[in-house]
C-alpha cells in the first residue's frame, strides 16, 4: 500500500495499516489538519468539496465532510464534480478553500485530497507545509455541539460551469455548430461522462458517440490518456464516421485529442493548438512547465509573445503565468490554463477553445497537427541507491554542459538548439527523472541515454 503527503494534498491506496494507506484514520487528520488551516488563515467557515467517480469516493466524502463539519466548518458539497468545476465554485461561492477528492489519472484503488486557497486555486509550497505540520503535530480543535458547521448539498455546479464556458469571448459556439462536427468521446467511467456530454451538445455539437460515460468508477483501461491506453477509442476513429475523439482523465482537468483517423493529436499538442488559437486573437505570453514540449514556444513566438518555462507543478505554472501576464498556458499532459476562465487546468475550456479553432481552421484534425512543428519526448528515468548524493551528480552535470544554455529552477535544463533534456530528482525515491526532447523519437532517446551515461560516469568517478 502507499501513502504519499506532499505540499499540494494526500494521495494513497484504500486500505492498509494507518500512515501506510489512505485509510479513514489518515482522511480525518489530514481534512482536520487543513481545515484547522483555512480557519487560521482565512477566518471563513465555508469550503467546497466535489470529487470524481472513483467507487471509493462516497466513502472518502462522507469522512471529509463530517471532519469540517466537526469543525465547524460549512460544508458545500458539489457531489459528482470536476476538479475544474470545484475550482470555479470556490471564488464564486466566497469559501476559504476547496478540496478535491480525486487521484487524477491514477488507477482505480487510489484517492487523493487535493487542497485549495479562497482563489480556487491550488495552495502554495509553503501553505502546504504548514498544513503537513499540523497534520504531524495533530494541531486542531473540534467545535462544541452547537457550533458544528453545516451542510449543503449543490447539485448544478457542472451546468453552470459549462455556462461560463460558452461565456468565454474566444468560444464560438456558431462556428462549432456550423461545422456539424461528429465526435466520439472517452470519458473513462467517471465524471467527465456527466460533463462532456452536456458540454459539446450546449456547443451545438449534436453527433457524440458516448464511450464509458458512466460514472460508476470502474475504469474500463489505464485511466491517464496516453496512446497506449487509447486503442478502443482509437479503433472507433478509424472507421471514418468521426471528425475527432475526445479524451479526459478521471477528474477532467487533462484533456487529449485524436484525429479522424485514430490517429492521437499529441498530449503535448493539447496546449500547443488552444495557445495558437488564443494568440491568434490575444496577443501575449505563454507558460509551460520545463517537461513540456518547444512546439509551445515556437507557436509563441510566431505570434509575436515571449514564452517562459516554470518549475514542474501546476502552482508553478500558475505563479509564472501570473508574473509574466501569460495569456495562455499550462502543461504537456494536456492541462490547458485560460487566465480569462481561472488559474487551473481545464479540459471543458480545453474542448471549447479548440472546438473553435478547429471550426474556423475548416480542415481536418489531422490537417491541424500536420501545421505545428513535430518534436518527439524521451522520458526515461535512473534508479540510485539512497546514498548517492543526487543533486551532488546535478551540479556535476550542469558543470559540465556550462557551455549550453541551462535552465536550474527545477534541477538542470540543458538546451541544444532545438533539443533539450531536463533531469529532476524525485522528491519521494532515489531516482534521477531524464526527459528530452528533439525532432525525432531516435534523437531524443539517443539524447537521453547521453546522459544517462554521463550520470553514471559521475557515480563512478565519485566512488
């Protein structure tokens, strides 16, 4: 089993011995612990919980929500949400903060708290660990019997989510539905099947071919969308009836496209055509993380804007975005951030931002990726014993590559004129993460596996 608390929230497997699993003992310290936090911080007893369809969810909930209440907290309970969807209500509903209870992309025995601030927006480095701190040290009080918070159940927050989406100036919904787009959908069997429907037919796109939109939790395959987990999806595309498929992970903040040809669009590509889109019609700069693909700043820089790399992290991102007054950005796993809608990653602004760029390209899916640059991602990683002093083997590394441009905000990131490789150390295990990246896969790993060797001669040299 495994338990991981980090500065954004908990995540863990269901079960197991307490502090070794997320089991009902470590949901209530750790919902305690933040909301005794937000209390401290904000002074305002409201926070808004929603989660995803994991089947583990009703469980998780109902302890969160009897721990605010406990103390004294107001609990608005959006139900079977979006991590989007509880990042929108937050501001609108003026709450000291939101917890989302979904794991994201991991498999089906995982469930996670993820924590936010009175903006909807994710917590920061430090806010997290002080929330981690009163976690450990079990610093909360519980209200008395008649101060205990109350709660309130919201069943509409999808549909006025999708309300706001269609409100964005750069969403047109008459070119959507002027295209007569068909499209099939991959909803994974949770919450993104009670939204993308309502969504694309609010669009005008009125031929949706529905593939596992019930929400049940029980995913059909490897929930991340990743190629090798969309070949059912893939197939369907194949037998020409469809214009383009539709992928969101379980709690719909990741958003991956195929053409209409089975064909995947590219994770990394997501953000890469909602960016030209946006710049087309809003001239400004662009974020994405130092993982992330180049094609984002040649876009960028072909409209004109300055683009920026941030630290790995969708706080990160946010942060950057906010201090160079990004117009557009986010993450190559297909996380799209429109500061216009709000500071998180947003698949249902995602759809409605290149449903219209694709409506007013008038060619194929296709046809659109065919006119961004193509790069190829290695990610590979090396495995140290826990002696080895990893940022030690950084240093050397960075000394030896001081000719290259190098990026260190987030470990080394070592630029080759349009190739790149970026290696992070792991927070949680001795591991060294190698991604690069160039204009074919061959290079790009030959890239990488460069230093990997250069990795180990450090590790040799210092023995």
């Amino acid at each position: 089993m495994a338990l991981i608390k980090s500065i954004s929230g908990i995540r863990g497997t269901i079960g197991g011995r307490t502090g070794e699993g997320l089991t009902p003992v470590d949901i209530v310290k750790f919902t305690s612990a933040y909301g005794a936090w937000i209390l401290e911080k904000t002074n305002n007893p409201r926070i808004i919980i929603g989660r995803d369809a994991r089947i583990s969810g009703d469980m998780v909930s109902r302890l969160v929500t009897a721990t605010l209440q406990g103390l004294g907290i107001h609990v608005i309970d959006l139900g079977l949400s979006t991590t989007p969807t509880v990042e929108f209500a937050v501001p609108l509903e003026k709450a000291g903060g939101g917890i989302i209870l979904t794991a994201s992309h991991n498999p089906i025995q995982w469930n996670a708290l993820k924590l936010l601030n009175d903006k909807g927006e994710f917590i920061s480095d430090q806010d997290g660990k002080e929330v981690l701190e009163k976690a450990e040290k079990e610093d909360f009080d519980f209200a008395g019997v008649k101060q205990l918070g109350e709660y309130t159940l919201v069943h509409d927050y999808i549909d006025r989510h999708i309300d706001h989406v269609l409100g964005l100036s750069l969403v047109d919904k008459d070119a959507i539905a002027s295209r007569n787009f068909s499209v099939v959908i991959d909803c994974v069997n949770s919450t993104g099947g009670i939204a993308l429907p309502k969504l694309l037919k609010a669009l005008g796109v009125n031929q949706v071919e529905e593939m596992y939109c019930e929400p049940n939790g029980h995913f059909p395959h490897n929930p991340e969308p990743l190629p090798e987990n969309l070949r059912d999806i893939s197939s369907k595309l194949k037998n020409g009836k469809f214009d383009l498929g539709i992928v969101v992970d379980p709690d719909v903040d990741r958003l991956a496209f195929l053409t209409e040809d089975g064909s995947t669009f590219g994770e990394e590509y997501t953000l890469v055509a909602v960016a030209d889109y946006v710049l087309s019609q809003t001239a400004g700069n662009t974020v994405s993380n130092l993982s992330s693909t180049r094609a984002l700043r040649d876009v960028t820089e072909k409209h004109q804007g300055t683009y920026n790399a941030a630290a790995v992290g969708e706080v990160n991102v946010v942060n950057k975005m906010k201090e160079t007054n990004a117009v557009i950005g986010g993450e190559g796993n297909g996380g799209v951030i429109y500061p216009e809608s709000h500071y998180g990653r947003d698949a249902l602004v995602g759809i409605g931002l290149f449903l219209t760029h694709l409506a007013k390209f008038g060619k194929t899916a296709s046809r659109l990726r065919a006119s961004y640059p193509n790069y190829y991602i290695s990610k590979n990683k090396i495995e140290l014993t826990p002696d080895i002093d990893v940022d030690a083997i950084l240093d050397e590394i960075s000394r030896k590559y001081s000719k290259q441009p190098i990026n260190d905000i987030d470990g080394i990131k070592i630029e080759f004129d349009k190739e790149w490789v970026h290696l992070r150390k792991s927070n949680t295990e001795p591991i060294i993460r190698i991604y690069s990246e160039s204009e074919t896969q061959a290079t790009a790993e030959h890239l990488a596996n460069k230093l990997i060797l250069d990795i180990k001669e450090v590790i040799s040299a210092n023995k």
